[in-house]
C-alpha cells in the first residue's frame, strides 16, 4: 500500500493462545519501537473460543493490533495468507504465537530484507549462532532435521520449516497460485515466489511458553504431501521420469514372464 521506510506487518497465525498473546503482543512492539519501526500486528485467529477476542479487545486500546475470527476455515497457512491480505504496509513477518520465536528478532529480520538484493528472510535455528534450547524433545529434533533434509532439494534456506520469516508485499503478489496446505507457509511463497537471495537471521528456538502444540501426526502426513506438490511444481519432469521408470519396470516385468512362459 504505502511505504513509509521502516514500517511491517506482522501477522500471527492463532489457534487457542489466549495465555501467550499479552506477552507477544508486549514484546514485539517495545523492540519495534525501539527499532523506530511503524508496525501492525494482524492476528487471524480460528475461532478459538478462548478468550482471544477479549484478550486481543484490551490489548488494541494501547496497541495496533487486530483480530481477524475465521469461523468458516482453519489452518495456520491459510491463515497467513489471510493476514497478507488484511495488511497495510509492504512488509510483512510472520510469528508463532507461543513465543518459541522470540519477538526481538523482528527487527534483525526486516534489517536484512532491507538489504539488497533480499527477497526473502528466514529466522532460523540451524545457522550461525542459532540454535534450540536444550529441553527440547529429542524426537522433535530428529523430526526436523528429517523434515529438512526433504526439502534440501527445493531450498538453500539451512531452516525451510521455520515459522518465523520476512517477505516483501511484491513477492506474496508474484505468486499465481498458493497451495496453503499444512503448516510450512514459508517454503511455498519461496518456491512459488520464484525467491532467488534469501537470508537468514539466526535465532534461538525456545519451548512453548503456555498452551498446547497443534502439531500432530496428520500434519506431518500434510507436510509430505505438500512436499510433492511442491516437487511437481518446482520440478515438472519428475513427473515423467516417475512414469518413465513405471514404464520400464511394467515392460520388464512383462519380458520377464513372457521368456518364462
Ligand atoms: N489460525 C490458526 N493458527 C494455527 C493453527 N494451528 C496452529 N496455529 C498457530 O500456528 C502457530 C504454530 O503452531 P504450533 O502448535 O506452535 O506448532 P509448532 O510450533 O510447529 O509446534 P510446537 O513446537 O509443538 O509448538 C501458533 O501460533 C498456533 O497457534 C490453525 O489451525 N489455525
Ligand atoms: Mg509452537
């Protein structure tokens, strides 16, 4: 919409976080005020019925900030992408609520989105001084860096599953058609948004500070198929070679038990 220099859209995915919101909400605009940057937070929130709409009604009377209640659609991708299409200024973050990702990166992330050429910024935990707190679940461990190493081919981001990242308004524009399936928002608007100069803040990864994870086994089943699709857009042949190689086998297969016959 407009540009004054050092303004941001910060959008938050809610599902049941009343208990976290007071806190986020605090800390993201004393470092954005410190930072002098102009900011709005839009949180698209499923209609938790939690009290979210009451917490966020008082936080508003000392803060920019707004709720979006979806009533007829769930998700946390698509509830980014809502939140893009509420936003007023050109630069949007995205948040979790839980303050796994602390709320003073918000700066450091659109510092290096400012710097050219940048058309994507992840805050991540596997680069530089980033890194996870120590009471974090071994088997969420493993799980990432699986997670990770499956999407290799389709990102140089050394954190394509990070939930913390920056993007210019044009890039979300860019793109013809998002798929918002599962929870990894980002890696689609970096693939889709054909993005070529990433960069990186390095972050610390804390636990979830109150409420409960919504990550379950049918959203890491989400997360594959998402992955394919992704796979299919990024690389149309392999497509083809799957069928290719479908071919093979069923002609040799074929041979096989003619020769015996
Ligand atoms: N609007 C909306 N937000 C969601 C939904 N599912 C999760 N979220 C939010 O998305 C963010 C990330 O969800 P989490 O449950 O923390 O997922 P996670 O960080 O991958 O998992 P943990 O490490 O266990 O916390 C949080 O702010 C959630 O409230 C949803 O269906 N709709
Ligand atoms: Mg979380």
């Amino acid at each position: 919409m407009q540009a004054p220099s050092k303004a941001a859209s910060i959008v938050v995915p809610t599902y049941r976080e009343a208990d976290n919101l007071p806190t986020l909400v605090k800390r993201v605009f004393a470092a954005a005020g410190e930072a002098a940057i102009e900011a709005e937070m839009i949180i698209v929130d499923d209609d938790s019925r939690d009290g979210t709409a009451d917490v966020v009604a008082t936080l508003a009377d000392r803060y920019p900030v707004r709720l979006i209640t979806r009533v007829d659609e769930r998700g946390l991708s698509s509830a980014v992408l809502r939140g893009f299409s509420e936003a007023s200024f050109d630069r949007f973050v995205v948040l979790d609520a839980d303050l796994q990702h602390p709320p003073e990166i918000v700066p450091a992330l659109l510092t290096r989105l400012d710097e050219k050429p940048c058309d994507f910024v992840s805050a991540t935990r596997y680069a530089g001084s980033g890194g996870i707190v120590e009471d974090w679940p071994w088997h969420r461990r493993v799980t990432s860096l699986v997670a990770k190493w499956m999407a290799r081919p389709l990102t140089p981001l050394s954190d394509p599953l990070s939930g913390c990242f920056a993007l210019p308004r044009h890039v979300w524009e860019r793109v013809d058609h998002l798929n918002p399936i599962g929870y990894k928002i980002a890696l689609e608007l970096y693939v889709k948004g054909r993005c070529h100069d990433p960069g990186e803040v390095p972050i610390r990864f804390e636990t979830r500070k109150a409420g409960e994870s919504k990550l379950t086994g049918a959203v890491m089943w989400r997360y594959v198929r998402h992955l394919a699709a992704l796979y299919s857009y990024r690389f149309p042949w392999l497509s083809w070679a799957g069928v290719g190689v479908l071919f093979v086998l069923a002609a040799w297969a074929v041979a096989a038990w003619l020769t015996r016959c």
